[in-house]
C-alpha cells in the first residue's frame, strides 16, 4: 500500500507533488477528489493523507473529519491557501496532523510526510500490539508479533476444532502446556474437562495405573475403584507431556486407545468408550527416537495427525521485549513493587541472551529483575552464599531483603552516601530508593564523608 495519499482537482499541481515525493522514495497515490480518496482509504491504512482545502464536492475540511471518523489517529495534512490558515488551524484543533501554506518547498512538504509516517508507524505497531496481547493474554508464551508466532496462533485457530489428535514439539520452557490449553479452550471441548500428565514425572510402575485406572482389589493396596486420568478426560483433552519418557508397553497401550477409543481399567477386560482428544507434546527428536527404535513409528505417526512446532525464543528475539514488559509488570504486582527502570545492563543481556530455557527462563528473569536482584553476582557475595545468615539462609523473602539491603549498603559505600548517583547506580527510582531505605532501617548519612573541623 501507498506511504501517502495526495489528493487535489488541480491535475498539474498533484501530479508535480507525486513525482516530487516518489523521488524521496515513497510510494504515493494521487487522487483527484476527495470522493475517490475515501472508497481506498480504511482503518488500516499505514501511510499518511495529504489534502488540498479548496475542492469541489466534498472539500478537504470535510475529507479530514470524515477521515477521523474512519481512524483518529490517521495523519492528515492540509494544503492551504492564505485565506483558508485560519481554517486549517482550527482544523489542527480538532486533529490535523499539520498545514502547508502555498506556495510551499518541496522540502518541505517531505519532512512534514515524513515525520507523519513515523508517527503512523508507532500507532500501528501499538495496535499490533495490544491485539497480540488481548488475542494471548491468558497465553502468554503465544504472545508476540513476529512472523513466526503469527503463523503458528493461526495455525492453531485452524486446527483447533477440527478434533484431531496434535503433537507440540518444542525445547523445554517453550510453552507446550500452553499451547495444548489454547487448543483446548479455542475448540468445541472447552467446557470439558483439560487433564495433563506429566509422563516424565510419574515412575513406571504408576504411570499406568494413573492413565487408566483400576477396579477395587486389582492390586495389593487397590481398596476402591480408581477413575484413570485417561476416562477423566471423556469429553475433554488429554494432554501427554513428555510422550517421549513412555514405555515401549505403555506406548502399545495408548496406541490402542487412539485407534479405539476405548479403555480397560486394570482389574476387569471390560472396555469403556472414551470421547477425548490427545494432545502429545515432546521436548526431544521423536524421529530420532523412532529411527533408534526407542519410540514406536506407528504411534508417532498417530499422534502426528496435526504437528506443532514452538519456535525457541531465540528465533523470534523480537518478541523478548514485549514478553519481558509483561511478565516484569506482573512480577512488580506479585511482589507488590513498582516496576522498575531497566537499566544498559539488562537491555544487554535481554538482547543478548539465547535464552535456552525459553518463554520459563524468561519469566524468572524478569521476577529477579523486579525483586532488585542482578544475574551476575560479585564474588564476594558468592563466597557468602553458604555461610550462616547468609543468601541461602532462611526464607525467600528473607534472602532476598538480605541481598537487596547489602546492594544498597555496597552502593551507598561506593559513592560516599551520594543519593542521586546511588539512585543511578542501582537503577531504580528515588522514591523506591527512600521507601527501601525505610524498609531496611539504613541510615544514609551514616556512609557520608566525615567534615573535618579546621584547626
């Protein structure tokens, strides 16, 4: 689409002003009324309009409130004659972007062009933004405006009521939970019941028992009837973390159930039907496995009706800061803190960083940075950490207060009681500065060089 609209009747003069901006390498559209402006120019239009006053029909003043109405925030800059500036400022009143009286320089009318278009810009970026998260945000690790996490929140709109069974693939942190509970909540499932299953955290001996259930007396100690995770879940989605940690006998089993939908409940050779949907997911290869013969290749291409694949967030690092201000804001409201003020230090490592474990690893990050606390610690506070009393003595809250009070002190130190350049070295706010003071019981004029009377 074009960056700019230029609109005026005088073919001349609007051809001479489209050439003049499409030399500055724009791409312009003229238009020889307003009529024909408004049938091309909608809400999402990412460039800027500029209109002559002085039109037959409908006129430019009228054009720029009937653009207003379409988007507030659309740019519109007028072209005026002498007797038509004191419309066009109150024109600038109610919303223009700006006014050129005529004659104008072509310069210009291009640094006017150009600083719209950098204003329209951050507008739609900030309206991507807000519906990336309004779209996600109960989903965080699906939030972002990268490519590839547009593709794959559409993907899973598309499959999510088809009612097939889906395999997620992603490193650890990624965010494969979240991504089955999308699918679930985004189906016709979503009143049902959602039930995961860690397989990778259940021992072998009761990961069967917990899938499918038992019957009174089928095992020593099975007192009374057990309802399986797998039967739970009629209805509803079955989500199987770490697939990849099942038996070969267990495999066999769920093989069965996908392929029948049905169970027996150990104790009985009775079947039960079960309505559910299997959402699998798998931090490692599972070709790899199947290849190596450690993953059955007929329940790899069962639960692969639909595949999955969660980028690491070290290929989407455009989305780092937008899930970092989120998960930071929230960490300050937990921790009843306000948010605070990053510091070079942390925009480095927050652009720098691979991040291996992901969306998790992230979150932890921006929780150490909203309780104060830094990544790299000095060696003198690491030689402490095991000592009594210190940063591993006693309750979180309590290390933590330790930690933050003996930053502040060694800050204070450095700069010899100086408030604005502690203030700065700690990165933090005043305010938050004084209240931390208060909390701690530190006397700041207590680190404050010691005057000397003159003899």
């Amino acid at each position: 689409m074009s960056d700019v609209a230029f609109i005026d009747d005088d073919d001349l003069l609007r051809a001479a002003n489209v050439q003049a901006l499409m030399l500055a390498d724009l791409t312009v559209t003229g238009y020889g009324s307003a009529l024909a402006a408004l049938e091309e120019i909608g809400a999402d239009f990412p460039g800027v309009v500029v209109s002559d006053v002085r039109m037959p029909g409908i006129d430019g003043l009228e054009l720029f409130r009937r653009l207003r109405r379409i988007d507030p925030d659309l740019p519109v800059i007028l072209i005026t004659g002498h007797g038509d500036i004191a419309m066009a400022v109150d024109a600038m009143r109610e919303g223009a972007y700006d006014f050129l009286a005529k004659p104008y320089a072509n310069d210009r009318l291009l640094t006017s062009v150009r600083h719209a278009l950098d204003r329209r810009r951050l507008v739609l970026e900030n309206r991507d933004l807000k519906r990336s998260v309004e779209a996600a945000s109960e989903d965080m690790p699906l939030l972002g405006t990268t490519p590839v996490m547009a593709r794959m929140r559409q993907m899973l709109r598309q499959i999510a009521d088809a009612d097939v069974d889906v395999l997620v693939e992603g490193e650890t942190g990624s965010g494969k939970e979240v991504v089955a509970n999308a699918l679930h909540r985004w189906s016709r499932r979503a009143a049902r019941p959602f039930v995961a299953v860690n397989c990778g955290a259940l021992p072998e001996n009761v990961i069967e028992s917990e899938l499918f259930g038992y019957e009174a007396g089928a095992f020593t100690g099975a007192l009374k009837k057990r309802v399986g995770r797998i039967e739970h879940a009629n209805g509803g989605t079955l989500f199987l973390d770490e697939i990849e940690a099942m038996s070969p006998a267990l495999q066999v089993k769920l093989l069965r159930v996908l392929e029948a939908r049905e169970i027996a409940p150990l104790g009985t050779n009775d079947t039960r039907r079960v309505d559910i949907r299997v959402v699998a997911a798998s931090k490692v290869d599972l070709p790899a496995l199947v290849r190596q013969g450690a993953f059955r290749e007929d329940l790899y291409y069962r639960l692969h009706v639909a595949g999955v694949r969660i980028p690491a967030l070290r290929e989407r690092r455009a989305d780092v800061p937008l899930l970092f201000g989120h998960f930071l804001a929230r960490a300050a409201e937990r921790f009843n803190r306000p948010p605070p003020e990053l510091d070079a230090a942390v925009r480095k490592h927050l652009a720098e960083h691979d991040w291996p474990g992901n969306v998790r690893e992230l979150v932890h990050y921006a929780e150490r940075v909203a309780l104060g606390l830094v990544d790299d610690l000095t060696a003198d506070v690491g030689a402490d950490l095991g000592a009594p009393g210190g940063l591993t003595d006693g309750t979180l809250p309590e290390r933590v207060d330790r930690f933050e009070a003996g930053e502040i002190r060694a800050a204070l130190e450095a700069n010899q009681g100086d408030i604005q350049a502690t203030v700065a070295a700690l990165g933090i706010p005043r305010k938050t500065f004084y209240d931390k003071l208060r909390r701690h019981g530190i006397d700041q004029s207590a680190y404050r060089p010691t005057r000397q009377t003159a003899r």
